[in-house]
C-alpha cells in the first residue's frame, strides 16, 4: 500500500468521529470533479480550503470563479511544498498517487480521499461495489432493483456523482449505492459498508499502483472497517486471491451463476453481475422472487456491450469501457457470432499473448487503432490476420470493409483512451458517430 509519510488509521479515526473541520486548513490535490466536490464540501463545513491543480488548463475560469465564490484558495502549475505549509489534512483525487507528493507534505499530517471524508457525513446504509471490471453495471444494476422494490436510493461515488455533493444536498434517502475505484479505497481509513461486493480482480491501473499488490491491498481496503453484522459478497474465483479469514464480515462466496433473463446484460461474465446484484439486496430483507422481475426492465450503461446498429446482417456494438484485456476477454465469451475486433490504445498491464488461444477461436480479423500497436501486433499476430490505422475513424472504416454478413463490429479496446480521447466516453461516442456515417455511405 501507499504508506510513504503520513497518519495511521488511528488519526483519521479521530477526525471521523469528531467532523469538525471549522477553521482546519484542507489541502485538495486535483480540481477534476471529486476535488471540486470535496473543496465544497470542506468550505460548506467552515473549513479553510486549498486546492492545488498541476494543469492549468483543467482550472478553468468557471472552476476558479467558483472557488473564489467559495472563499477557498486555489494554485496551478506545478506543486510547491509552500503549498502544503499549514495543512491539517490533505485529500488526495484519484489518480494523483501520494508518494509523487512525498517530498512536498509534510509528515504526520493526514492524508485521505474525498470517498473518505465525506463518508464521515453519512448515516444511511451503503452497498459499496469494487473490482476491475463490472462496477458500474452491477452499481447501476443493485440501484435499479431496489428502486424497483420501492426503495428510494443514491447511486454515486465513482459512478457519476461524488459522494460529497450527496452530503452536501441534504438529501435524506433509504439507502446509497457506490461504485468505489482502487483509487478511492486507497487512502480511506474509517469507510465501512454494510454491504461490501468484490467482483473480480486482474491487472489494471499498473501506471498508479506501484505493482499488483499494491492494487490489490487498494481493492481490500472495502472490507477493513466491516464488522460481524455487514456481508462480504465475492466469487468463488477471488479465493485463491482473497484470504477470507482475516474478515469481521459475514463471507458470501458466489461460484456458478445461474442463467438469468435479462435482455439488457449479455454475456456469462453478466451473469455472476446479476447473481452478485440480487445477493447484495437480499441484505435488506428482499426476497429474490420480488426482485427478479425487475431484470427485464434494467437498462444497460452506456458503452458497455451497447447495441450502436445492426445493420445489413452487421451488428455494431460500443464495449468502449473495456479498458483492460480482462474486459476484453469478458467481451468476446459474449458472442457466438464471428467477431471483428477493434481494440488498442494506452497499455494498462497484463499480457495480450493470454488472450492469443480466445482471439483464434473467436475473431475473424483485429484491427488496432492509437498508441498500443507493436505488442498487441506481436502477440496476437499469428493467430489471427492483424492490421493498425492510426485513428479509431479510419480503423473503424477498415474493418467494415472486412466485414462479413453476420459479424459482430466490436469496440473493445482492452486499454485506456488516453492517448487519442479524454476519456473512454469520448471514444465510444467518436465509434458511434462513425458506425452512424456508415448509414450515409
């Protein structure tokens, strides 16, 4: 874990239980959209802010006119340990690592994320879900049935919305739903679920971590706090991975999934989703033949094995949130039919060559598009005809003109977007846009 400098659990428990942070100089690092939430946060708690931007380009006029309304202080360019003098706590966005800080903070002073502190303000229930793929399905998927059930809930975290404006609208609900991201779970110290769902576990996000077990320590840190009356759900798979012991918690061990009808979700990985989703309600005293029937009217999220067309015997799909190889794996088990595969883009870990046996069995021809070209060519070449174009437009032109009566065009790039798109939206929407010029040709 990412122990260089800073507090044991012991000091930020003793900011959780008193909650006053009136006239406590909070350092925010990242004015993405959970630093933002967090700064309001902080000033809504009479609290002194800072936030610290490295981009200038991401502090935009809006940001800074916001945070001056605020009243809090706000820098950009590169950080200074100036910066830091005075802090009584630091709140760390995700993806800014804190031993990249290490030589800027001082010691003893505690560091935290925005899931962390917020969770100080929150006295509902809360279903958190974590894991490298699937999160926001199973998220979206638990908050739907529930309100199918006629719960009234919020879903958020690393799904949409911060949990702090969730404290900070006053709301009052029954229960929340959080999608918790390794980077969120890092730096919480005090944050206990009652409902704590693992979903899996693969190589990912190795440009943050230090190395895997740094990401996995990241993802356990979900069940630190829960105690003998709270559920840990996580499949059968994670147990060689997982000791299970160590847990306060109730264990619920999921192995095979059952065949479920729900038009929305494909896939068998969708499949333990679904059977994960259904247990972690059964916690609030929901039988599952009252929750069942809402499957059938659940709605699946954008860029997740989204149906764009299906057009002249070719049905186009949008996996553009498969940003690991794990994802992509997950995606092609999910078709009978012959695959055409997009993939490629900025490298996140593990091995392609792993995928050289599925790719054999199940696709017809890959063409790459962006900055992942030389290893994917390299492991994936003998196995299947591999072409590259340097855009997603143009790959996505090629590969419709490979294309065969009865294929699956899939966007599954088994990477992140970064290096040609802000962000996976980004690129799914520029592969819908495409596919609907298609229609034009």
């Amino acid at each position: 874990m990412d122990n260089i400098t800073g507090p044991d659990q012991e000091q930020v428990a003793l900011w959780s239980e008193s909650k006053n942070l009136v006239d406590r100089l909070i350092v925010v690092v990242g004015a993405g959209q959970s630093g933002m939430a967090a700064a309001r946060l902080g000033c809504k708690l009479q609290a002194r802010v800072r936030v610290l931007e490295e981009d200038p380009a991401s502090l935009t006029q809006d940001k800074c006119n916001s945070l001056a309304v605020m009243g809090a202080e706000f820098f950009s360019g590169q950080h200074l340990s100036e910066q830091f003098d005075g802090a009584d706590m630091i709140v760390l966005s995700p993806g800014v690592t804190k031993r990249s800080l290490s030589q800027l903070m001082p010691e003893n002073i505690p560091v935290v994320s925005e899931l962390e502190m917020a969770s100080w303000f929150v006295t509902e229930p809360i279903i958190a879900v974590t894991g490298t793929n699937g999160k926001t399905t199973t998220a979206s998927l638990v908050d739907h049935l529930l309100r199918h059930c006629g719960f009234d809930t919020f879903l958020g975290g690393n799904i949409g919305t911060p949990l702090s404006d969730f404290v900070l609208s006053d709301r009052k609900v029954d229960l929340l739903v959080l999608e918790v991201s390794s980077f969120q779970l890092q730096h919480t110290f005090t944050f206990r679920p009652n409902v704590s769902v693992f979903l899996n576990f693969a190589p990912n996000h190795l440009d943050y971590h230090r190395d895997l077990q740094d990401y996995l320590q990241a993802k356990l840190k979900i069940f630190q706090n829960q105690q003998e009356e709270d559920w840990a759900i996580l499949p059968e798979q994670l147990l060689s991975t997982i000791d299970t012991k160590a847990m306060r918690s109730r264990v619920i061990i999921l192995d095979q999934p059952r065949s479920f009808q729900c038009p929305a979700l494909k896939g068998p990985h969708n499949g333990l989703n679904i059977e994960t989703a259904l247990t972690a309600c059964q916690y609030f005293g929901l039988e599952e033949g009252k929750i069942l029937p809402a499957l059938e009217s659940y709605q699946a999220r954008p860029h997740r094995l989204q149906t764009v067309m299906d057009m002249k015997g070719l049905l186009f799909v949008d996996d553009s949130k498969a940003t690991t190889l794990d994802a992509l794996k997950a995606a092609l088990k999910s078709f009978e039919r012959p695959i055409c595969l997009l993939a490629g883009g900025r490298y996140k870990g593990g091995d392609p060559g792993e995928l050289a046996d599925l790719l054999q069995q199940k696709v017809r021809v890959v063409v790459l598009f962006g900055e992942n070209r030389q290893m994917f060519t390299e492991a994936w070449q003998d196995y299947v005809s591999v072409f590259w174009l340097p855009t997603l437009e143009q790959a996505t032109y090629t590969i419709y003109s490979q294309a065969k009566s009865g294929d699956v065009i899939l966007l599954s790039p088994g990477t992140s977007s970064f290096d040609l798109f802000k962000n996976y939206k980004e690129r799914g929407l520029a592969f819908q846009r495409v596919v609907e010029s298609l229609t034009h040709a």
